[in-house]
C-alpha cells in the first residue's frame, strides 16, 4: 500500500471492532472521545517507480552532475531549492532539474513514498521530509 503513517486509516476499524465487541458483550478498550481521524491530504505529486530512478541515473549517456542531483534529491528527499542549494559548482543551478521527463519534486516524493512502503514510521518520514506536522507527510 502506498501511504504512510496508516493510522488514519486504522481508526475505522479499531472503532468498528469496538462496536462489535459492545454489541456482543465484550469488554474492550476505551477509545478516547478526543481522538479524530487524520484527513489525508491530496497529492498530485505521482512516486517514481524505484527501478525506473535507478536505471536513469545507470545509464551511460548521462553527465555525472546530473547523476549526482537525481541521486541527492532522491536519497535525500530535499526540496530541489535545498539541493540545489548546495555550493557544487558542477551542478546546473540554471536548470535546476534534469530533463528526465520527471519533476524534480517528484524524486523527492518518491524517495518518502519508498521508505513509507518500507514500513518507515511516521516520525522518521517528517524527519526526512521536514514536515512538521503529520498531515503534510502525504501518502
């Protein structure tokens, strides 16, 4: 499944075995009247296929620098504007992207989406991503 932090998705379901568990009379744990569901954002943003980042940066056609980039953005998950950023003056800052047919916040996506698939938990995710708040972690 591609999403991460499935907590939100969770809720439903610890809710309705509760209800089942009332209804036969089980005795079950309390779910605080607090708790609410998650919303989870859109995201127009589509992940990479793993394989498919790999062999782009694999072929032999492409320049080193642009390796280079499409590797920090995905190993990393930074913004492009904090890759970029970066003082290597081998890197296209003019560009600011490879022409790989895919956005460069595309790689950074993707990279979240695979650790997410990975089982990452949700702190690690907005660790890597420098969200603060767990709603922006998309899928």
């Amino acid at each position: 499944m591609g999403h991460c932090g499935g907590q939100h998705l969770e809720r439903p379901s610890v809710l309705s075995r509760l209800g089942w568990c009332e209804s036969y009379g089980y005795e079950g744990p309390a779910v605080p009247a607090w708790t609410k569901p998650l919303t989870v954002p859109d995201s127009k943003t589509p992940a990479c296929l793993k394989m498919g980042a790999d062999r782009l940066i694999a072929r032999r056609e492409v320049y080193l620098r642009e390796k280079t980039l499409w590797r920090m953005l995905y190993e990393t998950a930074g913004r492009a504007e904090e890759i970029l950023g970066v003082n290597i003056e081998a890197l296209d800052l003019a560009a600011r992207g490879p022409e790989t047919g895919w956005d460069v916040h595309e790689y950074r996506h993707s990279a979240l989406t695979h650790l997410g698939e990975q089982g990452a938990s949700l702190l690690m995710l907005m660790a890597k991503s420098r969200h603060k708040k767990p709603e922006n972690v998309r899928r």
